[in-house]
C-alpha cells in the first residue's frame, strides 16, 4: 500500500498512504497489528496485519455494527471516532476509542482482530480524548486520555477504580498534549505524548517514572521527533505508538501530512501512517528520520504477491473492508444482491450537501490517481465523488439525460459543466495529477479532472479543478479525501469501480 516500490536496500513512507490517522500498533508473536481513526465514516477503526512493519493489509474494521458504533446524522464531519489505542493482553485484543458525536469512550475485545470484535464496554467515568490501555505487573489496567490525566478502569465492566488524577502533559507551554501511551520498558515506565497540535507545529515528546503513576521526569533531548520549521516533504509528524521489530530494534509509527503546492502548503490525502526507527541511548529513545525512502530494516521485506485489484466488479455478496459510507450504512440503502455483480444504492439525503446521502467510497492514497465506475441511474440521480466534507466535494454525476460536474466550496456551489449522457450506462472518471511549480506560492497541490467516457473508449473532460479547495487546509478538520460512488434521487446502480495509481 506505500506508494513507491520496495527493493532490498530500502522502502517508502508512508507505509499506510491516505487518509489513515492515530496510529496505534501491537506486536503478537511475528505479527503485527495496527489500527486508526475513522471519524465520520461506517465502518470504524480500520485494522491492519503486517509481518514486517512495512507492508501493511487491511483486514477489517472494528466497529462494524451500528450496535458498536452509533453515528447521529447530526455528527459534523471530522466527529465520529477519535484516536484508538489497541493493545493485546491476557489473549485477547483490547481496543479502546472515543466516540465524540455520542457515547465517549468505548472499549471492545476480540480474540482475532480481523473480527468479530465485541459490543462496547462505555466507560462513563473515563473522560478526554485519546484513550490508552497499560497494565502493571499487578493486573492493573491504566486508562491515561489527552490532557494528561490517568485512571484505573476494570476493563471488563468499565468502571473506575479509583480518581482521575494529573500526569506530566508535555512541554510547559506547549497546546495540546495528546496521544498518550504508556509502557514498561527495562526498569521504567515511559509516558509518550503528542504535543504542539495536530498541524505544523506537531511532535513527540517522552518521559519516564518508576511506576505507571510517575513521578515523571521529562526526556531533556524533548520533542524526540518533529519536522516543525523545517522544509522537509512530511509534515505535521507525531501521534506516535512504539513497538518492537523481528530482531528486537525499537520502531515508531506515527501521523504526517505531504503538503504540496505553493504558500501554504496543502495536504489532500489525510493524515497518513509513518514508519521510523528507534534506538535507546542512555535509557531514552532517540527518533530516526522519516522520509519518503527510509533505508531497510535488517529483516526481510514480505512484499504482497500481487499487487492490489484496480477493479471491484463488487460479484461478492458484502463490500471489501477499505469501503466507507458516511456515519451508518443501511443494508436496504446499499446492497449488492439486488441487481446480481452490480453495487445499488438507494437515496437517502438529496445531495452530497447533506449529511444523510447514501455514498460509498475508499480512501484516495496516491497523489496522482485515476478513478473510474460504470453507473445506471435509470430514473434515479448519481454520481462519482471526491469528497472531503459535507461543504467540500467535487462531483460528475448523471440525472435526466445530462453528464453534469459540479462543485461546492464551502458556502458555494454550482454546476461547473454539463454535456448529454451517452445512452445506457455511462463510465464517469475522474483523476488528480500533481502541480509542479515549486516557485509559485499561489498554485494549488493539484487538479481534479472529472468526465465521462464516450461508448468507444473516449474520456471526455468536462472540467479541471483546483485540488486546494478539497484540503484541509482550506476546509479544515482532521479527514482526508475519500472517493466513491452516490444515489441523491432514487437509485442508481453501479457495474464495477476502478482505483488506479498513475505515474504523475
């Protein structure tokens, strides 16, 4: 899933491209798991195996019942579910996750994390973001939440066992200390943190105690990792979760953003998984570069056998797990055995604008991308979208006869370009290519071309878009661009979709 080619000397961040955020890991035995944030989007908290740290599978989502994950259409976009922590313990996964937009903290369990995992414990009495799982040698479980604050839990039932009290929360000064994760290591505990927010300014820091509870002294090399000030490609690096390689090396993974463009730089992709190297000097951890192309590590890389599908001809009777919709995903609105190898969807909300509409999509991880997708409205209105939030979206959709694009931009929104649909279904397509002018501060990270294609193969392109206004940094929020296909009238049908890396 890294977007350059691995070979034996090195290999390429991200190690998890796209919109794939918070990254929390555990090792059992030789493998590795790892899991993320999900915000708006149904199913939540996806789940990846690894056996080298650097090839990462999607294996499934943990929170893929509505009994486990409950998404008021009211949840705003980049609300939902907030940074997961996942641990393994006693024999069994332990996943423990905020839900912002209703029920808070949650924890789950399950014995393998490619599911089924279980209904949530709520935990009332734990409150803050960011929840982390440790246990002491006595059978101990800390909870420790952004802030930073520390309580002892029953992980079974989820109730407190004790006050909430204060831990070291980062560099005097310093906004938002975050992302905590504790761990024994040697003869310390150690308190990793997230500090100075989420964008530019994002780092890690460390300090270590004698018992989970602290005393904690701060690491004085602190932050051990940022990229704050510099000119270096990655961006906005921190939420980091430590764990140990095959041959006993310490590794780091974390959050950083790929801005591209001119002045400020935006970043379209999301938030997405990093992967650096640890060592320990002096009984404190000292961070690696991360950089688009990291040397290997001594053990061999498991490449995937073959390279992921372009197609989903979606012939199987439930969606892959990379597939998302927005805070629930009703069987009678989305469903592939009502018309035998084609994806229906059936409207809810009138249009991308609303929170409600019925979309399907997966997360765009290439910085140059084509996507592509049969569709048969009949009666019905659909379309191929590039979405970001409910306020920022670009789409080619069909209704009435009509091939039409359209934009919205925060309070703006109108058709950019319509031409007469092609009889039957209509292949729809759009695609992102990087803007290389790297002297320019006012040009944009990209260009978003959206059309359709004629019977004979043809791609008409109807409009080309500047990519800045689906960023977060012009939208703001915590998600990344998620492409796909949706119904705002009736139904639509669609044959196959198609997800395809370009050379750009």
């Amino acid at each position: 899933m890294s977007n350059l080619p691995d070979t034996g000397d090195t290999f390429s961040n991200p190690v998890i491209p796209g919109f794939h955020p918070d990254p929390s890991v555990c090792r059992v035995g030789d493998d590795y798991y790892l899991a993320c944030s999900s915000f708006e989007y149904f199913p939540g908290v996806p789940l990846f195996h690894s056996r080298d740290l650097v090839h990462w599978t999607q294996i499934g989502n943990a929170l893929d019942r509505p009994s486990q994950l409950r998404l008021p259409k009211e949840a705003p976009a980049s609300g939902g579910i907030y940074a997961p922590t996942l641990r393994h313990h006693d024999g069994r996964f332990w996943l423990i996750v905020t839900n912002v937009s209703g029920d808070g903290n949650l924890l789950v369990t399950a014995t393998d994390p490619a599911g089924p995992w279980s209904d949530p414990v709520r935990l009332p009495g734990v409150h803050g973001i960011d929840p982390d799982l440790a246990w002491d040698d006595d059978g101990t479980c800390w909870c420790t939440t952004a802030g930073v604050a520390q309580i002892p839990i029953d992980p079974h039932t989820g109730e407190t066992l004790g006050p909430s009290r204060r831990l070291w929360s980062g560099t005097p000064g310093a906004k938002a200390p975050e992302a905590p994760h504790l761990y024994r290591v040697g003869d310390h505990w150690y308190l990793l943190i997230a500090e100075g927010g989420t964008e530019r300014c994002h780092g890690v820091s460390i300090a270590r105690g004698p018992s989970p509870t602290g005393p904690f002294e701060p690491c004085p090399a602190n932050p051990i990792l940022t990229h704050r000030g510099t000119d270096h490609p990655i961006q906005n690096t921190g939420h980091a979760d430590l764990v140990q390689g095959p041959d006993g090396t310490w590794w780091m993974v974390l959050l950083g953003v790929r801005p591209g463009g001119g002045t400020p730089g935006w970043h379209v992709l999301g938030r997405e998984t990093y992967l650096a190297p640890v060592e320990w000097v002096d009984g404190w951890p000292v961070a690696g570069e991360v950089s688009l192309t990291m040397p290997a590590p001594s053990w061999p890389l498991l490449a995937p056998a073959t390279a992921p599908e372009v197609r989903d001809d979606f012939d199987t009777s439930e969606l892959a797990p990379h597939w998302v919709s927005l805070r629930h995903r009703p069987a009678e609105d989305c469903t592939t055995k009502e018309r035998p190898g084609w994806l229906t969807l059936r409207a809810r909300g009138g249009s991308l604008d609303e929170p409600d509409v019925t979309f399907v999509g997966r997360r765009q991880q290439h910085v140059a991308c084509r996507v592509r997708t049969c569709i048969d409205v009949v009666d019905g209105h659909g379309g191929l979208a590039v979405r970001l939030d409910e306020q920022h979206h670009y789409s080619v959709e069909v209704s009435s006869g009509q091939v039409r694009v359209r934009a919205r931009i925060g309070p703006l929104s109108t058709v950019v370009a319509s031409r007469p649909a092609p009889a039957g279904p209509v292949v729809l397509r759009a695609e992102t290519r990087e803007v290389r002018a790297p002297h320019d501060p006012l040009v944009g990270p990209d260009t978003v071309t959206l059309g359709f294609e004629e019977p004979d193969g043809t791609f008409t392109a109807l409009a080309s878009l500047d990519g800045r206004y689906l960023s977060t940094e012009v939208a703001g929020g915590f998600t990344g661009r998620v492409l796909g296909m949706y119904a705002s009238a009736d139904s639509a049908h669609f044959d196959w979709f198609d997800y395809e890396p370009l050379d750009d």
